[in-house]
C-alpha cells in the first residue's frame, strides 16, 4: 500500500490504512469476502463483451 499504493505517504495516510488493516486481521470472514470479491472483479474485467449494435465497445 505505501509503494505505488492509493495512501498518500504521510502519517496521515498510514493512519487511513490502519482501520482495514486491523479489520482485515481481526474480524472472521472479512479476509476471505475481500479476496472473493477481488476475484469476481478479476473475472468481470476479463470477461469478454458483447459488442452493441451501433459496433462501439
């Protein structure tokens, strides 16, 4: 999260990540609904389109 990640790089935006962070870590479940919830992204954007009738995606 702090190289190349959505945080800005100051106290500030350590202490935004740190409420998902200690989420993540402490609350049964929410791990595993995060990760199937990224997987469905995944899937959805690589999913192939049907293209529209005027022929633009």
């Amino acid at each position: 999260m702090r190289v190349g990640g959505i945080a800005p790089a100051s106290r500030l935006g350590e202490a935004a990540i740190t409420p998902s962070t200690v989420q993540y870590l402490l609350v049964p479940g929410w791990a595993e609904d995060l990760h199937r919830y990224q997987d469905r992204m995944a899937r959805m954007l690589a999913a192939p389109t049907v293209p529209t009738p005027d022929g633009r995606p």
